[in-house]
C-alpha cells in the first residue's frame, strides 16, 4: 500500500503565501507530526 511508503518517509508540506505581505513571499515548510522524531535524530 501507498500508505505504509509515506509511514516510513515524511512528506514535506510547503505552504507559499504571497497575500500575506505585498513585499515578502511567505514559505512555510511543515513535515508534520514526524518532526520531533527528526529532531531527535
């Protein structure tokens, strides 16, 4: 299943607001509930 691959590896999320500011981009990168176990390592 394609389940159990994304399990093992953590997909980034990245979030790009540029409505936010008018003179900034905004790039948010998220890899969600597995960044404390990065974090660990």
């Amino acid at each position: 299943r394609i389940d159990q691959d994304t399990d093992s590896v953590p997909t980034p999320v990245v979030l790009i607001d540029q409505d936010s500011d008018s003179s900034a981009t905004i790039v948010e990168v998220s890899f969600g509930d597995r960044l404390g176990n990065l974090l660990d390592t």
